[in-house]
C-alpha cells in the first residue's frame, strides 16, 4: 500500500477513536439547524484559528470566548471584530496568503483577535517574543519580513530600536493615539466574508536564550491533531464551556496551543497580561475556573504564598492543572498536588517536534519527575551516541516522531532526524513502565573530570532543600577538572542556609563529582517571560 493511502487510513482510524473523547468533553452534542449551517459554513476559513472561533460563534456566540483585565469580550464579538480587522489587513497593508502579520503582545484580546483575523487571510501568522530588545528584533524581522506588525505599545520603542519601518497597528494602549488601533479597524472597516484558499502558517520561534531565535512554522492541519487532542481530551478533564486560566504567553507554543485548544472547545479563556500568583488564584475563584495552564515556575510561585493567603481564595474548582515547557520537579507537583488535589498534568513537547509525552496525576504520584508517555500516533525514543535505542534506566538523546514533527526552520536547517524520528535536543530515560524524565539539554552536558555531567540533576537535587526558594545550576571552566558546575541559589525568605550545608545536601544524594564547586546566593534569577532561566544573564 502506497504511503498517502495508508496515511489517510491511519488518520481516519485515529478519527473513530477521537469521537468518544469529543463525546466527554461535549463536543458532540445536538445543534440547532441553522446553526449547524453556519458552522459547516465556517469551514471555508479551513483549519486554523479563524475557522475556530467562526465555528464557536455559530455553536456558542453569546459565551465568553476571552476574559482579560478589561473585561470578556463573547465568541460572536470575537469573530466579528476579527472580520473587520481582516478586511482593514487586506484593504490597507495588503495582507494575504504569502504574506505574514508579526504580533508582539501580551495575553489579552488584542492578540486573539489578531490571530484569527490574519489566520481568516491565509496569511503567516508570527509569533514574537516580548522580551525582545531592538537588536534581536530587528535580526527576526530581517529574516522573516511581516507586511505588517500587530504590537501592544509598551513595545513600540523596540521596533524603534530595531529600525522596522512597515506598518503598525496598535492592541494595547497606554493612553490616546493618533495610530493605527485594533479597535479603529474592528468598528472602522466592514466586516466581508473571507475564504482562505490557502492556510497561513503559525511561525512559533525557540526561545533564543542559548543563540539567535529560530522560526518553526507550522500548518494548521487537523489531519496532525487528531491523536495529541484524542490524548488530551481522553487523559485530562476537559468540557466545552467550562472556564480555562492560560497563564503562560501566547507567542509561546505553550500558551498559544492552550489559547487555540480553547477556541475549539467554545471556552472562556481566562488570562492577564502579566502573570502574578495571587491575582491568578482570585481569578480561579472568581470564575470557576477548571483547568489551569502553567509553567511549572508559576505554581512555584502560588507554593510561595503564604498558606493564609492561599486559604483567601476558592480553588476548589479546579478539575486540571496542566504544566509544561520546562521541568517539574517531583518536590513541587507532590507539595502542589497535596494542597490542591491530584489535579496536576505534566506535558512534555519542544517547538520542533510538538507534543511529545503527557503524565497523569498518578504517574507523577509513582513516579515524580516524569513527563509520562506519548500521546496517540506519537513515538517517543532514547537513542545512545550510535543512534541504537536505548535500554530501560539508560540515558540517551530523546527523539520524537509523529504529524506534529515540523519541516525545518524558516531561515533553512532543521534538527537531527534518525529514521523519520527528530531530535527534541534533550536527553532522558525511559523507566520499565516506558514513563518518560528528562536529564537535561544535550547542549548543557559537561564534562568534569572526564565524567558526564548535566546541571539538571544537580538543580533538583538543590531545589528540594527545605531553605531553597529557586536555584540554577550551569558548567563553568575549571582548571582542575576542565569544567565544574557553579549554582546560583535563591534562598526562601528568612532562610540563611551556608555553602556547606547545602554542598553535603548535593552530596549525600548524587556522586562527589556532580557536587558544585561554587554556590551563589543572589535575590532572583533571570527568566524569560516563559519561565526559563536566561543563562546568559547569570553572572
């Protein structure tokens, strides 16, 4: 049987084992005739974005489709003013299939509105950092040239800086302006009906904190999405129209893909601008909220409140807490987990490869650390430096293979492939359950004494002491051994805990040669706004 038939029966048979999932989560359900008209009409737009608010105005448009700092603006508004927005895109900047609209937003409308109205174009849709400065703004903009940028004004400077001289509309303003505003173009320009003919693509970039940040495109293709959402919907307590906090940003694969799971599901997305501990839980308790997703730095941060604050808020509504795009310690989803239930999902996935593994609240209860196993039509392997898979308990190189795996970067090159399966550039270990951890960056791994080494380790070995608040750990040179680990470490407030005490902590639990040979104390590390630790910036 050739490849493109045995592909479209794979997928159709993955098709039949999505229906009960869509059935739990209530995406299956008897619709009004007319409505299910405009649905079945909506999908002109195609797969993306766009055709998924459009279809959710049909099914549900008087529901809160986004929930930020001003407000909710509803399913049927959203799609509306998207409309609108599309037409002006079109009309003055000449927005279109082969052709890109930049965003550098925060989380709030302005950015969903953004999304689907360059998505109801078929034109590239990119997803900019906000932690950019001018300089790396300016190399991204080079490579990737956008017809127009959508940005909250904070950031205006930074196109400033960077020297872009196209078209700017605003999404969040500090004051009044005499610019180019969403909000003009929303209740400015008629509103006309769009096909796409073509699919524009969701340009995710890598976080450039190791280098220059990379685009990874992707298609919207629901053929791909069938097995990670069949997964998700199986695994995780997910229904349409209940209430779901993304906390992580938007331009981040992370946040993006939870934004964009949302609008398939017609469900409010809850969000601020900027992420805060406190303000996050009142909103879980102000809105129901079911389903939390974070960066595991954010529940460190809710862990952090004192527990009388905690007590102030209702969380009891919570259903799932899903956590990904850096490491979850086994410390923090057991002391998450026994103050808000086993709620707590750990994903697993990277910006070139997708979704890449998922463990369920009682896989980190057996086995905390895990990232879990692979979701449907997704094959998950550990290779050795000879690309042989690797045994049980054995660390390797981590390679992912499924619809997910991208084609290659937008400026040329791709990763590592070794029989169809990419390199996600970390390495792990499969335990004998097939349950997935993950060591460290292959990039990270040192080399002291002639033993290897990665800082991962040693990070949560030192973040479960009782006096550590947050804590990195990199390879420096040393003349000794060639290279040894340095820590920087946070205390917890009213904690002094001495370099000693917390070196014979490392060294009762991993061997004499991963011990730090310096340790740090500073107020707080640098991160991104995704949560990661900005190396670089460690000094």
């Amino acid at each position: 049987m050739c490849a493109a038939p045995a592909a479209g029966l794979r997928r159709a048979a993955l098709g039949l084992r999505a229906l009960p999932a869509l059935g739990r989560a209530g995406l299956i359900a008897p619709v009004r005739p007319d409505r299910l008209a405009r649905m079945l009409g909506a999908l002109r737009l195609g797969t993306g974005p766009a055709a998924l608010a459009s279809v959710a105005a049909a099914r549900c448009g008087g529901r809160p489709a986004l929930v930020d700092e001003v407000g909710a603006v509803t399913y049927a508004e959203l799609d509306r003013r998207a409309a609108a927005i599309a037409s002006a895109l079109d009309r003055d900047f000449g927005v279109g299939p082969g052709r890109a609209v930049a965003l550098m937003c925060r989380n709030h409308r302005g950015f969903a509105e953004g999304t689907v109205a360059t998505s109801r174009l078929g034109a590239d849709l990119l997803l900019l950092n906000t932690d950019f400065p001018g300089p790396q703004l300016a190399g991204v903009l080079e490579r990737e040239r956008p017809a127009a940028v959508v940005l909250d004004e904070e950031f205006s400077g930074a196109f400033d800086d960077a020297g872009f001289e196209g078209p700017r509309v605003l999404a969040w303003l500090g004051g009044d302006t005499t610019e180019a505003t969403l909000d003009r173009l929303a209740e400015e320009a008629p509103a006309r009906a769009h096909s796409t003919r073509a699919e524009g693509r969701v340009v995710i970039l890598t976080s450039g904190t190791t280098g220059k940040p990379r685009g990874a495109p992707r298609r919207p293709g629901a053929g791909a999405l069938i097995g990670p959402i069949t997964t998700l919907l199986s695994r995780v307590p997910l229904r349409s129209g209940e209430p779901m906090f993304v906390a992580p940003p938007f331009f981040h694969g992370f946040g993006f893909a939870y934004l964009a799971l949302g609008l398939f599901l017609g469900s409010p997305v809850v969000t601020r601008r900027r992420y805060e501990a406190g303000p996050t839980l009142a909103a879980i308790d102000h809105h129901r909220v079911r389903s939390l997703v974070a960066v595991p730095v954010m529940l460190a941060r809710i862990m952090e409140l004192a527990p009388e604050i905690r007590r102030r808020h209702d969380a009891s509504s919570l259903r799932a807490v899903i956590c990904g795009a850096g490491p979850l310690t086994g410390e923090l989803s057991n002391a998450f987990m026994d103050a808000f239930g086993d709620v707590v999902y750990n994903l697993y996935g990277s910006t070139e490869t997708g979704f890449g593994a998922i463990a369920a609240p009682s896989d980190l209860r057996a086995a905390p650390g895990t990232v879990g196993r692979p979701p449907l039509a997704t094959t998950v392997k550990i290779l050795d430096d000879e690309g042989r898979e690797a045994p049980a308990g054995q660390t390797g190189r981590i390679f992912v293979g499924g619809d997910l795996v991208f084609d290659g970067y937008s400026g040329g090159g791709s990763k590592d492939t070794v029989d169809g399966l990419m390199s996600t550039g970390d390495v792990g270990h499969l335990d004998r359950d097939g349950r997935l951890f993950i060591d460290g960056r292959d990039d990270e791994m040192i080399v002291s004494g002639g033993e290897n080494v990665f800082p991962q380790e040693v990070e949560e070995v030192l973040a479960s002491h009782d006096h550590v608040a947050d804590v990195a750990v990199v390879g420096v040179a040393d003349q000794e051994f060639g290279q040894a680990l340095k820590a920087w470490v946070v205390r917890r407030p009213g904690s002094d805990p001495s370099v000693e005490a917390l070196r014979a902590h490392v060294k009762t639990r991993v061997a004499r040669y991963k011990v730090p040979r310096e340790i740090a104390f500073v107020p707080e590390l640098p991160r991104s706004p995704t949560g990661k630790v900005v190396r670089s910036r460690l000094e």
